[in-house]
C-alpha cells in the first residue's frame, strides 16, 4: 500500500504560490532593464512570459519572467494592452527568441545567485 511505482511520466504540478527561490528571482528580475523600452528603477515589474518554448514547465512557468515597465505592461501599447505578446515584440522591436534569450538568461544568474548564497 505504501509502496508507489515511479513510471518517470509525472510532471510537477502548477502551483501559484512562488517558492521562496523564486520570490527571489522576482526581485532580481524587478532590478533589471525594462526588456521593451530599456528604462530602469522603480516600475520595473516581472511578467510571465506566456509564449511556449523548451524548458518551461507550465503556462505561467515562475522561472520564466521578463523584466518590463509598467507602460511596457500594462499600458496601451504594452503586452496587455495589445493582449498578445507576439504584437508587442514586433511593435517594440523585438523577437520571440530575444525573449527566450532573456528570461533563461535572468534564470541563469539567478541560479548562480543561490549557489553563491548557499
């Protein structure tokens, strides 16, 4: 009864409460370069980039979090206000694979970060 087979074929589960390594992560994403129109200080908020790719868990994969403004957002002409992230890549400039780039960049310092920190 107490005995469960591992068939290597479960998948973590969603959960959307941050652990404590990415609440972490969140702040040293929230102290970097807006990825959209390249300001930096108070504003700068971690959005979870939607758009499917390897290495991401689930939808809203925490690991996975762009640096933007709150114009680059939430504005009008921000990822919400466009309501597609594809749409504002191309009006801010920008590739889907600069994106990626970005985030498993972020993600990989911040792993760094907790190696030294431990």
């Amino acid at each position: 009864m107490g005995w469960t087979p591992d068939h290597k074929r479960m998948r973590q589960t969603y959960s959307p409460i941050l652990s404590a390594a990415e609440k972490r992560h969140e702040a040293r994403v929230q102290t970097s370069l807006c990825f959209g129109c390249g300001t930096f200080g108070e504003g700068i908020e971690a959005h979870h980039l939607m758009l499917p790719f390897d290495g991401k868990r689930w939808r809203r994969d925490h690991r996975y979090r762009l640096p933007v403004c709150v114009a680059c957002h939430r504005g009008q002409r921000g990822i919400h206000g466009f309501g597609r992230e594809a749409l504002w890549l191309s009006y801010v400039g920008k590739t889907l694979a600069e994106a990626i780039a970005r985030v498993k960049e972020l993600w990989c310092d911040s792993e760094a970060a907790e190696r030294l920190a431990a």
